[in-house]
C-alpha cells in the first residue's frame, strides 16, 4: 500500500519536478552566462529525465570541446518517414550568448507533457552551441579565430563540418540559425537613430534556392511568426542588414551561400535565421529578456511547421525533386545584385533625440534580388587529383565524386582567365574575371575526380565551381591560386554535346 501510495505521488509531481529543473542562467537569477561545463551537465540531467530526448555527440572543437545536438523523437529521429525533420542551432558566433540561453530555456519546456505533442508530426535537433571555444571567452570567432557563419562554403572548420554532416544524415526539411545583432554603432548614432527589434527573423535570399520554398516563408511563415512575437510581448520585424539609410542601403541579409541559412537553403530546404538584439555590453545586459525572446521565436516557429507539417514535409520533397531533375539541363545565377521595388520601408527604430521608439521611413531599401549572370548547368566538373586543396574541400563538404563513368554524348570545356577585373559584391569588391571559354579535345579522364551536379548540394557545387562567380571558391585566400591572369582555369566542365 505505502509503495502503491508512492509511486502515485512519484507520477503526480514528476512534471513539477522536471518543470522546476532550472537552466544554469535562471539558477544565477539571470546574472550569469551558461559556461560550456554547466552547459554539458544540464543537457545530460535533460536527457536522463525525458524518454523524448537524447543526446548526441556530432563532432568536436580545435580545442577538444564535444559538440551537442539534443534529439526530440517519440521513435529516433528519422525512423518515421512521415515526420518533419527540424533543425534548429545557436550561438555559431561565440559572443552572441541569448541565442544558446534560449534554447536551453525551449529544451527545459519541450521535455514537459504539454508539448509531447509537436512530436507526433516533428523530429526536431537542437544544438544550443555550435561554438563553445568562443563561447568561453565571449569572442565572435572560433578557437582558430575564424567567423564559422562565413565558413559554410570552404567548411575549413571541425564545427562547420560537424553541422553538415549531421544535416546529410538527415537532410532536415526544416532549419533555422539562431544569432544575436547589434544596433550599436557609431554611424547609427549619428544618424539619431538605432534599431530596437527584440527579435529580427529572414528567409534564403539566394535566388537559386526554389522560388516556391522562399514565397512560403516570406509570406506564410515570417509574418504570422513576427506578429506572435508581439502578441507575447517582445518587438519584432524583419532582419534587415546595411544603413543608416543615408549612407548605405537595407536589404534582406546576404544571399551568399557561406553562412548557416543559405548553404542549407541552397538545397531546397525551408531555411530562415532568428537575430535577437545583443546587449550594448555585447554579453550580459538584458540577458533574460533577450534569452525568452529568443526561445519565443525558436518555440513559435516550432508550433507554426508542427501546424504545417504535413505542407512543408511534401513540398520540400517536391522542390528538392524538381531540382534534380533540373540539374544539368537548366542555369544557375552566379552574379546577383540588390535591387529596390519602389518599396518605402517603415523601420522601427529607437529615437535618440526623442528618447523613445518611432518609425523611420525610407526609400533606400533594396528587398529584391536579381541576377546579373548565370551559367548552363553542366553535367559535371572534373577536378584535378592532384590538387589536393580542392579534393579535401570535396572530402569536407560531403560532396559525392568519383571515379569517370562511362558516358556518351559529353563533351569538355575549359575557361581561359584573360584578365581578372573585380565586381562590386553587397558593397566589397570580388574577383570577375575575363573569361573565353573553349572546347578541349582529349582529356585524361584518370587525372580528375568526377563531380556530378545532379545531387543535392549541385547548385552550391556550381556557384562554387565557377571561375566568374561571386561567391565561388576563388573569392577566398585559400583557393585564389584557381583564376591566374592569362592562364587556363584547372577545374573542367562536362557538358552534354551538341549544348552551347
């Protein structure tokens, strides 16, 4: 009887009791940021207490930091072929601390009852800290001092890599890479203004990316995500990079492919980025507020793609499948450039002269993205074995690549650099070379790897690959050696006969 009577107050209060197992921050009273040890032993008294969660290992820092995903599945993640698979991480820059807070706040809720239901339709893999190395000394870059937001594309870094990989596992149909952004600079405080949204969500801006996957986030997703933000409290409104408008222009964020967003976009996956507003101390100051808007966020997006599941599920499967068969008979844009609609926008701004919030309105915004240049897709490029930089990029990237098939009706192309003039790229300059590109006869087909584009990361191969992108390989210190004025481009296409 006296075990009996146990057991059910055991079952009573054991909601309360996991509901009261405070994340490192709300233990400090909000005063202290999660160190990277705290962090570790809360994800496992997480995972102990819930049968929805475990815990995985996906890779390891520079500095021999284990990387955490936590796994929300009722049967494993990915073992229910009718889930949407979600992915969410944070804290990729190591001094933006509320994006990691937050969602250790959505992991304490997610274990609780009243949520088990997301899982029903979801799978979902939070990482909360892509970047403890910089984490622990409040630096923007990793442990090598690189910016892992801008490594997506070369994917030099352990982390980088480890992300990608745990996405080729279980190519989520669903992403978003949680920042912080600072309104605090001096060219804004001139200008008597800031901006002041607790919360700033985009989508992909690539316009490779299925146009279908960026109209169902920009018109679907964001607006009922901004406007639910506001209904619990904290101010929203778009991500917009760039300004103070007289000086320089807003737009909506990069459409580069290096970064969290796009390079899992670039794959016909519906990718957004959530910045909460950082503190002035650019650490510590208002860390309670900014973690909760951020879990808000992080947990509104959730209840929307579970409402959705179903949609979303089948429609990225549909795009990603038209992509494919795309590949190789279509183009791809490799030059694209910011355009204004006409559009005046209406900025939230915080007034300093008025010491209060107001609308800024201006018409130096540029939401549209055109392309300037695009390429026929070729079949495949042919890389040189013997350049050991580009293999490893392959090797790194998870790009599949292989040995020359046995193929009929291709031919192969070669670019000659003749000069290497430079294009103006969202306000920095790049290369834009010069190109004539040629027919060449007989290649040794076992001095090169073969690389079809009709794969999933194809677009990104392509933007890469080309000596006249903007946002290929050659744009980086580590791969300019490939465009050499007055001298053949050693990477080659294979293009079917009798295409131009």
């Amino acid at each position: 009887m006296q075990k009996n009577l146990l057991y059910f107050w055991m079952m009573f209060l054991l909601p309360f009791l996991v509901f009261s197992q405070e994340t490192p921050l709300e233990k400090s009273g909000f005063t202290r940021i999660t160190s990277y040890d705290e962090l570790t032993g809360y994800v496992k008294t997480l995972d102990e207490q819930s049968d929805i969660l475990s815990l995985d290992i996906i890779g390891s820092t520079l500095q021999n930091r284990p990387v955490y995903a936590l796994h929300f599945s009722k049967k494993g993640v990915g073992k229910d072929r009718s889930k949407l698979k979600v992915l969410f991480f944070a804290q990729q820059h190591g001094n933006e601390q509320s994006g990691k807070e937050g969602m250790l706040l959505l992991a304490k809720k997610l274990i609780l009852p009243e949520f088990s239901h997301l899982f029903n339709h979801i799978d979902l893999v939070l990482i909360p800290q892509v970047n403890p190395d910089g984490s622990e000394v409040n630096q923007r870059r990793n442990g090598r001092h690189i910016d892992l937001n801008r490594n997506h594309l070369i994917m030099t870094e352990p982390e980088t890599q480890a992300l990608h990989m745990l996405f080729d596992r279980y190519l989520f149909e669903v992403t978003m890479d949680v920042h912080e952004y600072s309104p605090y600079s001096e060219s804004w405080e001139k200008s008597g203004y800031r901006k002041n949204s607790d919360v700033t969500l985009g989508a992909c801006t690539n316009i490779n990316i299925s146009p279908t996957l960026r109209t169902f986030a920009n018109e679907q997703v964001l607006p009922r995500i901004l406007e639910k933000l506001k209904q619990s409290g904290f101010s929203s409104f778009l991500y917009l990079p760039g300004g103070p408008p007289e000086i320089s222009y807003l737009r909506q964020s990069t459409f580069d492919i290096n970064d969290g967003r796009q390079s899992l976009g670039i794959q016909n996956t519906l990718s957004f980025i959530q910045e909460g507003m950082n503190g002035k101390d650019m650490f510590l100051e208002n860390i309670e507020h900014r973690a909760k808007g951020q879990m808000s966020g992080m947990l509104d997006m959730l209840e929307l793609v579970y409402e959705q599941a179903t949609v979303i599920k089948k429609m990225v499967r549909r795009e990603r499948k038209s992509m494919l068969s795309g590949l190789s008979s279509g183009a791809t844009s490799i030059q694209m450039i910011h355009r204004s609609d006409g559009t005046m926008l209406q900025l939230p701004v915080y007034s300093y002269d008025l010491a209060k919030d107001t609308i800024l309105v201006t018409d130096n915004f540029r939401p549209v993205v055109e392309s300037l240049k695009e390429v026929d897709d070729p079949v495949a490029y042919l890389i040189p074995q013997d350049d050991s930089n580009l293999v490893n990029w392959l090797k790194n990237t998870g790009i599949a690549y292989g040995r020359f098939p046995k193929k009929k009706g291709v031919k192969f192309e070669t670019y000659y650099i003749e000069k290497i003039d430079s294009i103006d790229f969202e306000g920095d300059w790049v290369i834009d070379p010069a190109l004539a590109k040629q027919l060449t006869g007989h290649v040794d087909q076992s001095k090169y790897w073969y690389v079809p584009v009709r794969q999933l990361k194809g677009k990104m191969i392509i933007q890469a690959l080309e000596p006249k992108s903007m946002l290929g390989l050659a744009t980086y210190p580590q791969f300019a050696y490939l465009v050499k004025s007055a001298s053949d481009y050693p990477v080659l296409r294979v293009v079917k006969k009798g295409k131009e």
